[in-house]
C-alpha cells in the first residue's frame, strides 16, 4: 500500500505529492474540487492551499474534505495501486 510521505502546495489546485513508494509527482486537483459539494470551501484557492497530512496519512482540509492515498495516487500515475489491479483469485469447482 503507498503512504503519503510529503504533499507540498504548487499553484492553483495544484500539489506535489510523494509516496513511499519512490514515486512522487505533480497532481491538478481542479476537476475534484469543483465536481464534489463538501469541496465548496477550498474552491478559494487560499482555502485550498491550507491542506494539510492527517493521521492516515492523506490530504485534507479543515472543512472535512479530503482525499485518500489510492485517489491521489490514481490521479498522479493515471493507474491504481498495485494491490487494487491484481485479477480476482478463481474460485475452485466455479
């Protein structure tokens, strides 16, 4: 499972995140804040920036919102985490 390691404020809805994993990268988180109702305070960009680790660990802000390791890594690498991609097991007799 990847952990948030850091996550650092760039521009706009823009942050850099870095997993444990080694990999780290720029995300645009626009489309997200503007798609979900509970993101309506950090659509003022001075909210936004104001983000910060919580004990998961994974992005969030004051008003509740925030976002999981999985999601923002799927936002980053275009792909899901490793363990959510492996195929189902086959059950025997089936």
């Amino acid at each position: 499972m990847n952990v948030i390691k850091s996550a650092r404020y760039l521009e706009d809805y823009k942050v850099f995140v870095e997993f444990t994993s080694g990999e780290s990268g720029q995300i645009d988180l626009r489309d997200t804040v503007f798609k979900f109702a509970a993101a309506t305070e950090i659509r003022d960009q001075k909210n936004f920036r104001e983000f910060y680790l919580d004990g998961w660990p994974t992005i969030a802000w004051k008003c509740g919102f925030d976002l999981s390791p999985e999601t923002l890594y799927e936002l980053m690498t275009g792909r899901g985490p490793s363990w959510a991609c492996r195929p189902a097991p086959q059950m025997a007799g089936v």
